[in-house]
C-alpha cells in the first residue's frame, strides 16, 4: 500500500475545507445585500467651516453584520475616503472637503470583502 493514497485524500480535503472558509464570508455578505440594499449607512455629521472655501467633516459608516470587510472606499465629490478592516459598528474619518463636494454627495461606494478576490462597487446615476 502506497503512502500517497491517504495522502491525496487529505490534500484534497483540506483544500476543500480551505475553500469553504474562504467563501463563506462571500456567500453571507451577498446574502445580506441581496436581502437589504441599503446595508450600509453613511452620514456626513458635524460639518463645520474651516475658511472661505474649506469645510470639515466627519464621514460615518456604519455597518451591521459580523462579516469583516476588507476595505470600504467611499468617493465624496472628488475626494476618497478609505475604511480598512471594517467590522460591525460604526467608524468615523474626519476630512477637509469644499463645499461644493458636500452638495454633491456620495457618488460611489466599494466594498472589498475578501482581498482581491471580490469587489462589490455602486456608482449612483447622475
């Protein structure tokens, strides 16, 4: 009896296993957004003037579900606002915007679930 028999059966089930745990955070996710589109709540609060033509601004996320995201980049007019290891609860980033980047409003939100490996992205119309 050869020692390679077993052995291609536990290569085969731990890369079957390592696959799961990779997935299942993918699966649960796309879960909950298919479930409530509006997953993600994002408010701009304690917007204050800095000088003519400069405001400051506090850019909240907050997010619901026990699946940590990788990354979440949220455009703001022209501006990018990065969240790295997001997990459930809220964050905040306070940035310098114009005012005109204020009205304008979120423009585009991308969600990175599993590192380089899926993207959820929305671009509002207009």
């Amino acid at each position: 009896m050869s020692i390679y028999g077993p052995l291609k059966y536990v290569i085969l089930v731990s890369l079957f296993s390592m696959m799961i745990l990779t997935i299942t955070p993918l699966i649960v996710f796309t879960y909950q957004i298919l479930r409530d589109p509006r997953l993600f709540e994002i408010r701009v609060e304690e917007v204050t003037w800095l000088n003519e033509g400069m405001v400051s601004a506090k850019v909240v996320l907050h997010y619901p579900i026990n699946i940590s995201l990788s990354r979440v980049r949220v455009r703001l007019g022209s501006t990018d606002i990065i969240f790295e290891n997001v997990v459930k609860g809220e964050v905040s980033r306070r940035i310098t915007l114009t005012p005109s980047e204020v009205q304008s409003g979120i423009s585009e939100i991308e969600v990175e679930v599993i590192p380089g490996l899926f993207k959820f992205k929305y671009t509002r119309a207009g």
